[in-house]
C-alpha cells in the first residue's frame, strides 16, 4: 500500500484553491444581500460588501452574476419609471419643500422649548440660589461667631503665656544673681 506525498506545492495549491472558493462564495453572499435590499449594484461595491480585491470581481464565474444582477436593477427602475409607480422629479422636489418646511417648523419649536425650559432652569436657579445664599450666609455668621470666641479664647491664653513668661524670666534672672553671689561669696572664703 503507498500512500502518495503530498509536495508543498500541492498543499498550497490546495489552500489556494479553498482560499478562493471561501473567496468567491463571500462575493456571491453580498452580492444576494444587496439584491435583497435594493443596494446599488457595482463591482466595487460587491468587493467593498465582501471584503475582496476588485480584480475577484472581475474574474469569470464571478463577473457574470455581478453584470446579471446589474442588469436585473437597471429593469427593474426601468419598469418602475414606466409604470409610474416611481416618483417623479416634480413630486420629489415637492416633497423636499414640505419636509424643509417641516424642519424650519420643528426647528422652530426645538427653539422654543429650549427657550422655555432655560428660563425655567434660570428662575428654578435663582430660587434655590436665594434659599441657599440664605442658608450659607447664616452658616457663615454662626462660623464667625464660633471664630471670634476661639480668638479671643486664644488671645487671652497667650496674654497669660506671656504673663507666665515674663515671671519665669524674673526667677531665671533672680536665680542667676543668687547664684552669682553664692560663687562670690564661696570663692572669697576659700
């Protein structure tokens, strides 16, 4: 039993092959969904839907389906202006004109409200901004108050610090001159 092997160049070529394949059913997929949803057919635009080179595009087996669908949409516009149940340029052009006459009107009305609703906030603001400029200037006062007491509490502790101050720098002083005579009187009998 031999078993053939498989060159490098056949598994590449082999991953081509799939590759492609993978490839060309991507472009046939976007190509039925733009069918299905009216998007204009192109061949740029089939390679941009399936993320493909444009030169896939133009391959055979590609292409074909590509023109067919093409020439599907260019029938069916065809049929749809002859018919009638297309719109014409006079009836388009007049259904612009109303729907700026409807933004100017809406645009308008955005305005408006908007209007209404800052001056609502503003008079809401003030009203609020009174209530609590009120509140803050009696919380202010009150931390005054308890500020003034604090300093004076504190200036008379320092008054009494310095007053301490003072009669310890006396004694310090008096203590010196005591000492000073005690040396004195100490060197003088020895």
């Amino acid at each position: 039993m031999t078993a053939t092997r498989r060159t490098s160049g056949d598994v590449l070529r082999e991953t081509r092959r799939r590759d492609s394949q993978t490839k060309r059913g991507k472009v046939l997929a976007a190509l039925d969904e733009m069918k299905d949803s009216g998007t204009a057919i192109t061949f740029a635009s089939v390679a941009r839907a399936a993320g493909v080179s444009t030169w896939l595009v133009y391959r055979d087996g590609v292409r074909e389906h590509i023109e067919a669908a093409m020439k599907g949409q260019a029938k069916a516009a065809r049929r749809r202006r002859e018919s009638g149940t297309g719109a014409s340029a006079a009836s388009l052009a007049t259904d612009l004109e109303l729907l700026r006459a409807e933004n100017k009107a809406l645009r308008q009305e955005r305005d408006g409200l908007k209007r209404a609703v800052q001056r609502d906030l503003g008079a809401r603001l003030e009203r609020e901004g009174i209530k609590s400029a009120t509140q803050q200037i009696g919380d202010l006062q009150a931390e005054l108050h308890k500020v003034k007491d604090e300093l004076a509490a504190v200036r008379a502790e320092n008054a009494e610090l310095k007053r301490q101050l003072a009669d310890a720098q006396d004694e310090v002083i008096a203590v010196r001159d005591a000492g000073r005579e005690l040396f004195k009187t100490v060197n003088r009998s020895t």
